[in-house]
C-alpha cells in the first residue's frame, strides 16, 4: 500500500509515542489488538485542570492509526481540554489519505480519545 508523505511522517517519526503517568493524567483506551486495532491516549492536563499539558498515545494497528493517533498527541497540548477532539474524523482521514474502507479504524482512534477526554473531565481539580 501507498502512504501519504504525511502518513509516513508522522508514522515514522511517532514523537508522542509513550505513557504518562502522575496525579494530573488520565488515560483511555479503545479497540482491541486481537481485532487488529487498538489505541490508548495519555493525557496530562495543567494544573488547572482545563488545558492539555502534554499527551502521549500507545497503538496497535496499520500505519495510518499511529500517524493519525500521533498526530493527535502532538497536537494536543496547550489545547483546551473538550470529550471531541476539534477535527472530525472525515477530515483526518482526507488529510491523512485513509482509504475509506479504514474509516473503522478512525472511529476507533476518535474512541480511544474521547475516552481519554472523559477520564480527565472526571478528574477531581487539583490546584
């Protein structure tokens, strides 16, 4: 399969690849690596508790899923955070030339952070 110059970066590169650990992170997971696709996000809020400090994903499934949940991770901090991430699915998979028969796999990196998300909004503030 052909991957897109931005595909292969961000898959290559993965430098938000990793687990955050602490009292100001929460974590959420979605898929299963027995069904081919599984993905968790890390998120570190500031102290606030209303901004991403930093991010971090781990993945298991074809290269769009880490370029696209890496480019996510990246992307993330300094942003509010929301349960939705504010670029649709449909609009990841037109950056990211996801072929549409991998659309499922979008849908399951988008899980995995609205999990993420949810877990920290749960999130006693700690100030």
């Amino acid at each position: 399969m052909s991957y897109s110059a931005l595909t292969r970066h961000y898959f290559e590169a993965a430098s938000a690849a990793g687990v955050l650990e602490g009292a100001r992170c929460a974590r959420g997971a979605a898929g299963a690596r027995e069904e081919g696709t599984w993905v968790q996000f890390d998120l570190e809020l500031d102290p606030s508790g209303a901004r991403i400090e930093r991010a971090r994903f781990r993945a298991f499934g074809c290269p769009h899923v880490i370029a696209v949940a890496s480019f996510l991770a990246e992307q993330a901090p300094g942003r509010p955070l929301e349960e939705r991430w504010p670029e649709s699915v449909a609009a990841l998979r037109e950056r990211f030339e996801v072929p549409v028969e991998k659309l499922g796999r979008l849908l399951i990196v988008e899980d995995a952070w609205t999990a993420a998300a949810r877990a920290a909004l749960a999130r006693p503030k700690t100030h």
